[in-house]
C-alpha cells in the first residue's frame, strides 16, 4: 500500500468511538504477551507490563496507545502487530487535532489523559516494520496524525478487555 492511500486509510478511523483492537503487554528481553483483558492502574499502568518494572517510571508515559488501521498495514496483518510494543492498539483517530495533550479517553470504567510526551520511532520500529514506515511516521503528517501513537497516564483504573469502546472524553489540559 502506498503512502497516501494508508495515510487516507489512517484519516478514515472513528473520531469520537473507536474500539480497542489489541492489549500488549511489554515483558523482559522483547517478549509480548496478548491477553483478552488487562488491568490498567495509576500506581502500575497496565500490570504485568514492563513498565511497572522501571525504578525510575515516567508517570506521563505510563500507556501507549497506537492506530490499529496504521499498525496493521505496516506490520502485514496481526501477527506481527504485537512488536511495537504499544499498550493498547485502536481504530480510533489519534491525530493531534482530534486527540490533543489532555483529552481523556474512556475505556469502560478506565479513563486516560494524553500528555504531552512525544512518542517517536526508534531504530527498533525500523527493524521491526521497515524505514519506509518510520520515514512516514515522522514526516510532519505523520508525526501530526501520531502514527507512532500518543502517551498517556492512567486517570482511573480498572480492567480492559478486546472489542471495548474507546470514547473521547473533553480535553482537560
């Protein structure tokens, strides 16, 4: 697929409702796990995720959050989905317009805040899905539609689970 007509794919993802596609779990040495539900805390983000492992844990980035329809097309279908080792992978629009620093993002009883901490492609990205989708990624369209994916805190836990509805919630910054 060319660049445009994923970038018009990406564009083409539910503003307001989207749904929660994949939960990933980061482990030690680049392990994934992909469970059904996940429960998502302010103290641990997603537990059993690597994160709650760190000493020295950003609070700002305790979740990442990516567009399933990019995710999809650049990893050639689900099975290599799970590498990029963002949290929760969604079809709902993440471009900076629609989801700014701030906003909330409600799935079930959980709520998230997107901060403001950038979320960018790194030489691991490139080996797992190619230089051609990290260029994209960092092109200012990309970088503006967060194809790479937005960082959030956990504002109020609970459990996730497949097929929830992701909901925008106002921004709060």
């Amino acid at each position: 697929m060319d660049s445009q007509a994923l970038l018009d794919l990406v564009r083409a993802s539910p503003q307001d409702a989207g749904v929660l596609k994949l939960i990933v779990l980061r482990l030690p040495n680049d392990q994934r796990r992909t469970p059904p539900r996940a429960t998502l805390s302010t103290e641990r983000g997603v537990a059993g995720d690597r994160w709650s492992l760190k000493t020295s844990r950003n609070p700002l980035s305790q979740i990442s959050v990516m567009n399933f329809r990019f995710l999809e097309a650049i990893a050639g279908g689900s099975k290599r989905m799970n590498l990029a080792g963002d949290n929760l992978i969604v079809d709902l629009d993440l471009h900076e317009d629609n989801v700014p620093p701030g906003t909330r993002l409600r799935i079930g009883e959980v709520v998230l805040e997107v901060t403001d901490v950038p979320h960018t492609g790194c030489s691991k990205f490139e080996r797992r899905y190619g230089k051609a989708a990290l260029d994209l990624t960092n092109t200012p369209e990309g970088s503006a539609m967060h194809l790479r994916g937005v960082l959030a805190r956990v504002i109020q836990g609970g459990e996730v689970r497949l097929g929830d509805t992701i909901l925008k919630e106002a921004s709060h910054a």
